[in-house]
C-alpha cells in the first residue's frame, strides 16, 4: 500500500497534537532522563521512609508521599511514551549505580543524627532541582517540560521544608 501525502499529513497532526504516543520523537537525552528521573524520585521517597522510621520526624512523612506522587507523574511519562521502566520496586534497590550508591551513601548519613538527616533533606532536593533544571534545558517536549516543571516546583517546597526544620 502506497503512503500518502494526506497520511503522512494526518500521522504527523496527531503526533504533534499529542493524541498519539511517540517514543520514537523522543531523544535519546528525553528518554533517558525520564527514566533516570523517576528512579531519583525513588531514591527520594525511600531514603525519606527510612529516615522517617528512625526519627519520627513529620516532615519525612510528609514529603516522601509527595515523592510518590512524583513518581506517578514520572510513571505517566513512561506509558505515555511506552518506555520501558526498569525501577526495581524492591525499597531501596536502583539499576543506575549512581543512585544506588546515594541511596547507601544518605542512610548511613541520617542515621547520624536527626539534624544529619534534615541535611540529608536538603541534599537530595538540591540535587532534584540540579537534575530537573538540567533535564528542562534537554527538552522542548512540553508533556516532559510540565511534568519536570511540577516536579521542580515540589522539590523547591520540599527543600524549603528541610531548610525549615534545620532551623
């Protein structure tokens, strides 16, 4: 069957209106920081769990139920561009080596201390909004570019959270 310039016309028009999902539109960079994303979501959520069992501290409660909501949000990017997602779901267990090794790196550093683990806080949001600024520049996708930018908005209240309960 011979590919028209009406269809080629028409396949175009929904790609762009977004009523089809199009990974292959994606760069390499889109994709990948998608993923990476929601894995530093992740790493987020379960170091805050973790640490909101040891100390108590309602701010870590708190906001690592907003880190699952980023999550979900990074989760629709993923079906929305039929990634495959390779998040473990095990606690604590990540497939990028990097984030694994945060992940260690932070619990024996808020186990210190209560005032440790508010700067642990702190660290991982300022990383969030370093990765997600970062990931911003990458993209001119405007479904990533939202998402990220929610993602962002929330991490800037979050670091704003911990910087209030460090003082």
């Amino acid at each position: 069957m011979k590919t028209t310039t009406f269809t080629k016309t028409i396949v175009a028009a929904l790609l762009l209106s977004g009523l089809v999902p199009s990974a292959f539109a994606l760069t390499a960079t889109e994709t990948s920081s998608i993923l990476f994303m929601k894995q530093e979501e992740k790493v987020a959520r379960d170091v805050y769990q973790v640490l909101y069992a040891k100390w108590g501290h309602v701010t870590f409660g708190n906001i690592a139920v907003s880190e699952q909501s980023h999550m979900d949000a990074v989760d629709n990017l993923i079906a929305r561009y039929r990634l495959t997602d390779t998040t473990p779901a095990a606690a604590g267990k990540f497939t990028y080596p990097e984030l694994q090794a945060l992940y260690d790196e932070l619990i024996v550093l808020g186990n210190k201390s209560l005032e440790d683990a508010l700067a642990v806080g702190v660290m991982i949001e300022q990383a969030d909004i370093a990765d997600l600024q970062a990931a911003l520049k990458a993209t001119k996708e405007k479904p990533i570019r939202n998402v990220f930018t929610n993602l962002m908005e929330g991490s800037y209240n979050h670091l704003a959270a911990f910087t209030r309960a460090l003082n």
